[in-house]
C-alpha cells in the first residue's frame, strides 16, 4: 500500500525533473521515488529494524525491475 506525500521543489530541481521525464519517458513521480531509494540505500545503516530492512530491499528491487521495464518497452 502506498502512502500519498505533497514534496515541494525550487523551480529549478522541477524544471531538471521535467526535462528528464520528457528525455526519458519516465515520469517525474518515479523519478522522485528512485531519488528516495538513492537516500535510503545510502542511509540505511541508520534504520534499527532488520525485519523493515530486509522489507525495503524488496521495495528497491521492485522499483528497479520496474524500471528494467520501462526501458525494455521502446
């Protein structure tokens, strides 16, 4: 189940989101999902639950094989 979120960006981080959606087809909301991953790979070492761990690997493989996806439909 996924949680809504209202995310406010400079104009500038949205005009560069723009322009890589239109680049490469992929929308400015997965855009921003894979920059959380990015944060969260990063970080996780910060997160004390294993159990919630292993979950968001599972997350980030999901995100990845969905963007394999993506490129695979041209």
């Amino acid at each position: 189940m996924r949680e809504i979120m209202s995310l406010r960006l400079d104009p500038n981080r949205l005009k560069a989101l723009e322009q890589i959606h239109q680049a490469t087809k992929i929308p400015v909301t997965e855009l921003v999902r894979q920059g959380v991953d990015r944060v969260i790979e990063t970080y996780h070492i910060y997160i004390p639950d294993a159990e919630f761990r292993k979950q968001l690997n599972i997350v980030i493989q999901d995100g990845e094989n969905y963007l394999r996806r993506l490129a695979n439909e041209d």
